[in-house]
C-alpha cells in the first residue's frame, strides 16, 4: 500500500529505480534482484509455515515421531535451514561486490572535473580552469563522465542524484570524489541526503546534462562577467548592492563583489530557482528573499534586507534582473 501511494511522488522526488546512468541502472538492478530472492524466500517459508499449520493431523496411535521421519526432519533442518540460505546469502554477496565494483568502474581518467562546495544550505560548483562558478544548478555534457570533487564548508552532507548513482558523503576538511554520467540530456533534481540542520529538506540542487556542444557554450556564457547596467535605475541597483552588506557574502565577476560566502550572482537570473529549490526566480520572489529571507528559510545565513527604502528595493531588483 505504501509503495503504491509514494509512487505518485516521482515528479518531486525521483525516484533511484528511473535511472538515467550507468551507476544508477547498476544499483537498480541489485535492488530489483534482491526483492526477487526476498520476495520467493518470503513466499516459499509462508507456504512451508501454511503446510504445516493445516496440514491433517495424525491419530494419537501415531504422536510418536517414527525413526524416518526424525530423518527427513535433520535433512530439512541441514537443506532448508543451513544450504539454502547460504547460498542465497553468498549470492546476493557477490553480486553486491560485482555491483560496487562496476559502480567505481566509471571511475576513468576521461572526462571534466567539477569542484562542489557543500554549504548550509546550498551547493557551489567550480569549474577549474573555467573560471566558472555557479550555485545548485550544475551542468554537465551528457554521455560523458564527469569527476566530482566533494567537500564541505561547515557540517557533514551528502551528495545524492538518484536517477544518476548513489551517494556520497560530503565532509569539511575532505575531498571525496565521485563520477557520474547521464546517458542523455536532461534535468536530473539531486538532493542532500544527511540530516545537517533546519533546512536540510531544502538543500537540493540540479545535474543539468546538456549536449556537448550545448555544454560548451553554456561554460563559455558563464565564464563572461556580468554585463554593466545601462539604464539609470539599474546602475543605482549596483550601488545598492555594493554599498550594502550583499557585497561581504557574494560575487559578481566584472564588479569589486568577490566575496565566496554566498552563491555567486554574476548569473544569476540563468538559474530557475533561487534559495536551493526553494523559490521561482523572478522578481516577486527576489524581492521576498531579499527583504525576509529568514521568513522564507528559517535558519539560512542571508540577512533580511528588510530595511531598505522602497525605491533602493527596485533599483537593487532591476539590477539583479540583467544578471543573465
Ligand atoms: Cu546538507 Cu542535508
């Protein structure tokens, strides 16, 4: 009953069993092969359990168990209890080792690699040698496989695209690394998968497979700085943004903003969603995360702009808004 009812969340949540990679189907397939064995070892024991609760009972003359079949019980015993689910355990062991070893299998020296900063509660992504750096929506050519480099700038997370490959721990002071390939273009939703604080719900991100060539012009738009504002009220937003505290946590390339403790918001109307998922990108929604942030993710980092003049507010939206 349950697995029916939360099969209607797969479009929030992916689900790990539609898989979009060669880790994932991997990881399916052991899953969908467990459930088997699980489900038949169930089934033949609950027969077995019936046979012998309705079986028809003996007469008393025949209580007494006969030598024979004291026998065919030590061999039932020996068969059903020892053989049997040794070689069931054994099997499902190798083929979990078979699996963990085609899942690190993807790891080959071919292939880009992302630097990806865990932060409560968002994720930063760099490309080297792109001068790239983006936030919760991390694009990747499709059908290659792209080497991440893991790590965390205060508490421990985890890495997780289910439709793409299992888990990784994210931890400060560690690198960890893990590959990952999408088989083709598409928008694959990626999630922290441990508990690390209030918003830990709200910590999801985007594996963005592109075509190749597509992958390459989207590196290349994102490596531009942000163009300057050119109408008047966008070019006194820019003094807004830099004559108030926004300038100590965020970047903008091409501006004296470099600050690395918030996303980087050279482009940032390029992303659809702001706040790791939590809320559209468009102007409304700038606004209410700019004045009242805490309101819309308690707990995060980002100050309530809240007192800002109404006309600093438009300004400061209308210069957010050419960031592309
Ligand atoms: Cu980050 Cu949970």
């Amino acid at each position: 009953m349950a697995g029916l009812l939360l099969g209607g969340c797969a479009t929030y949540a992916p689900s790990a069993l539609d898989t979009h990679g060669p880790d994932s189907a991997d990881i399916a397939r052991l899953f969908w092969f467990m459930l088997g064995i699980a489900s038949a070892v169930c089934l033949i024991v609950i027969g077995l359990l019936l046979f012998g609760v309705f079986r028809p009972r003996r007469g008393p003359a025949e209580e007494r168990p006969r030598a024979a079949d004291s026998r065919l019980g030590m061999w039932m015993i020996a068969i059903g209890g020892i053989a049997v689910p040794a070689a069931v355990l054994v099997g499902l062991m190798f083929f979990t080792v078979f699996t963990l070893r085609s899942v690190s299998a993807l790891n080959d020296k071919n292939g880009i690699t992302v630097d990806v900063i865990a932060h409560d509660w968002w994720w930063e992504a760099r490309y080297p040698g792109a001068n790239v750096v983006t936030a919760n929506y991390i694009h990747i050519p499709a059908g290659q496989p792209v080497h991440f480099r893991l790590t965390s700038q205060d508490v421990i997370h985890s890495f997780w695209v289910p439709q793409l490959a299992g888990k990784t721990d994210v931890i400060p002071g560690q690198v960890n690394t893990t590959t990952l390939r999408a088989d083709e273009p598409g928008e694959y939703r990626g999630q922290c998968a441990e508990y690390c604080g209030d918003q830990h719900a709200h910590m999801a991100f985007y594996i963005v497979a592109d075509p190749p060539d597509r992958f390459t012009a989207w590196l290349a738009e994102q490596s531009r700085p942000a163009a300057a504002p050119t109408t008047p009220l966008a070019q006194r937003g820019q003094q807004v943004f830099l004559g108030n505290a926004c300038i100590n946590c965020h970047a903008i390339k091409g501006t004296p903003a470099d600050a690395r403790a918030a996303p980087d918001l050279t482009h940032l109307m390029s992303r659809p969603t702001i706040g790791a998922g939590i809320l559209q990108t468009n102007r409304a929604n700038l606004a209410s995360w700019v004045t009242g942030a805490r309101a819309v993710k308690p707990g995060v980092q980002m100050p309530s702009f809240d007192e800002l003049s109404s006309d600093d507010l438009a300004a400061l939206l209308a210069y957010l808004e050419t960031l592309k």
